[in-house]
C-alpha cells in the first residue's frame, strides 16, 4: 500500500446512516461492490478495516492493538505526537 497516509477526505452521512467511501481511498485500499469492512467504534472515534476474508491472526492483533489504543487514552496515559511521527507511525501499523 503506498501512497501518503496524510491525505484527508471528507464526506457526509445520508438520511439512511450510509456514507461514501471517496474514489482516492477505494481505489488506495482496492474497495470494490461487496468488499467487507470491519467497523469498529468508540469515544467518537470509528475505524473501518477492509477485510480479505475471514478475520487473520494479523486482523485480530490489529483489533486489540485499537482496543489497548482506547483504554490507553481513556486513562490518560497517551503521548502527543507531532502529525508526522504520527503518520509514520500509522503507516507502519
């Protein structure tokens, strides 16, 4: 996957809860008609993860490395980051 993990796009929720993907991030991630994506959320915050097929031991690490994430800012213990430690950190994950 490479690209810049610092692109933001935006979009809005219709009067259904349906929101679009933007055309960038589905042709970066190869989201296609009946791609499944796990969706995880909490405090405000929610992650969509595109899934292959079934959950791999690599998703499920994936999934308690973001549940630790939450506990870890709901306690406060986090650190700030400058937005491109950040970014490359995330592009490592």
């Amino acid at each position: 996957m490479g690209g810049r993990a610092q692109e933001i796009e935006f979009t809005r929720a219709s009067s259904k809860g349906q929101i679009v993907i933007p055309t960038k991030i589905r042709k970066k991630f190869d989201i296609k008609e009946g791609s499944v994506l796990a969706v995880a959320a909490q405090n405000g915050m929610i992650v969509l993860k595109k899934m292959e097929s079934g959950l791999s031991a690599e998703d499920l690490k994936s999934l308690r490395l973001v549940e630790e994430a939450w506990k870890d800012i709901e306690e406060g213990r986090y650190s700030v980051r400058s937005k491109e430690a950040f970014f490359k950190e995330l592009k490592e994950w």
